[in-house]
C-alpha cells in the first residue's frame, strides 16, 4: 500500500542500512516511469540512469567512495548528465550540433535534469516504503575511475547516485530550515539581522538534535559542520573530470 503525497514528502529521511530483501520489478517498473515523467527543461531530457544491481560492481564502487550503503543496498542508481544521446541522433540526422555543453549553463541544464530525475526517484521509493539515501560522493571521490567502471562515453557524466532497499533502521526526523528561511515572497530579504536571527536559532536546533539523535549522538553544529565539508570539497577536481567527459567549459 503506498504512502500519501504528504506523508511521502514531510516524513522522508535518509536510510543507509537495508533488509536483505528484493525490490519488487514490479515496484521498480514504477520508480522508472516516475523517472521518465521528471520535467526537464525543454523537454530535452538530458539525463540517464544506470540501474545497477550487480552485486559485484556495488561493491567495488564502495572501495572507491567508502559509503557502505553502496554495497548493502538492493539497488543503485547512478544518475547521469548526458548530452551523448542527442548528439548520436543530431550526428544521424546531419543537424549542426551548438557547443551546448562546453557553456557553464549547458553543464548546469544536465545536473538540473538528472537532479530533478532523481527527486522522482526518491518520492516514488519513498512511497513504495522503500528508503533511499542520495550519494554524491559518486560523483567526487574518484570520478575517472567511475566513469571507466560504468563505461561512460563523451558528453556524460554523474550527478549523483541513489541507494535503495527496504529499510532496516528508522532514524529521526532531521531539523529543516524553516519556511521563513527557505521561502522569500517576491524578493530576497534584505533584513539581514532578522535573517541572522534564524539562523542562530536553527543552529541551536541542530546541535540539540545531533546531542540526543538515536544512532549516534554528536557535537556537531550546523554551520561549522557544513563549511567542514566544503573545505574538503575545494580539493575535488571536477572542472578537470568535466572536460575529459567533453564538457571543455568555456563561459
């Protein structure tokens, strides 16, 4: 029996331990026709999904990123932006192809879709009972290597990947940002103290949840916590990955 649209969307939490127990093809089938069905600018659709349940394979990207629900998940799902087929066909059909993909907004229009390709994913697992847990790690820790293991050809590369199974832990509910801070009427406020406000206040929710979560208390804030983060993601590499996948951005 699926979930409710508003359970679906305000209940989801991210599961990284599964049961052993398979996805139906039948619950499959349906994650995919959410997928084909994502909006996409243009209706380009460019996007594509490896659907990998190769047990094998799962397990040597888990030697790459570390991510352990890499290896225990029944399904992975590796979303990619791909401006190959369009190309193949344009190529067929003798059409000029623009340099689409050499342009910062052409990089930025394949991680939309396969983004928001994704985001059907999640909701229609989500509604299944399933738990999912988004990896971008795929797209970082050794991004050559991964394209080779998935055999990636020119004008492709991955987004994000998504873990699925039947869940086997139910962790809380994790603090959000509040509305007031998500979603601005008409304009961006310019009120920066009140917005400062929040914000302290929503960082002193997150460190009262990380003291008392099940499954592992910790220290951790949420700003100090975050900038962490993205003081090891400057060391990626990705402008380098992005133009040997064909993507040489020029403005």
């Amino acid at each position: 029996m699926m979930k409710d649209v508003r359970n679906t969307l305000l209940e989801r939490v991210s599961i990284r331990r599964y049961e052993r127990e398979a996805i139906s093809d039948e619950t499959m089938q349906f994650i995919y026709d959410a997928i084909r069905n994502t909006p996409t600018s243009y209706n380009g659709q460019q996007f594509s999904v490896i659907d990998i349940d190769d047990q094998q394979l799962k397990e040597q990207l888990y030697g790459i990123t570390n991510q352990k629900q890499l290896k225990t998940c029944n399904r992975l799902l590796i979303f990619l932006a791909d401006f190959n087929k369009i190309e193949r066909l344009a190529t067929a059909h003798g059409l000029d192809i623009p340099p689409i993909r050499n342009t910062m907004d052409g990089v930025m229009l394949g991680v939309i879709d396969a983004a928001l390709a994704m985001m059907s994913a999640v909701v229609a697992a989500e509604a299944c009972g399933l738990g999912c847990n988004c990896v971008g790690y795929l797209r970082t820790a050794d991004p050559k290597k991964v394209a080779e293991m998935l055999g990636l050809p020119k004008g492709v590369f991955v987004v994000c990947g998504l873990a699925l199974g039947i869940p086997r832990e139910h962790p809380d509910l994790k603090p959000k940002q509040p509305a007031s801070l998500t979603v601005f009427r008409n304009r961006y406020p310019t009120d920066g103290d009140a917005m400062l406000e929040e914000l302290e206040k929503y960082d002193a929710e997150i460190c009262r949840y990380n003291r008392t979560r099940s499954g592992g208390p910790s220290d951790n804030d949420w700003v100090a916590h975050i900038l962490d983060y993205y003081r090891h993601a400057c060391d990626y590499r990705i402008l380098q990955y992005l133009a040997d996948q064909g993507f040489d951005i020029k403005r």
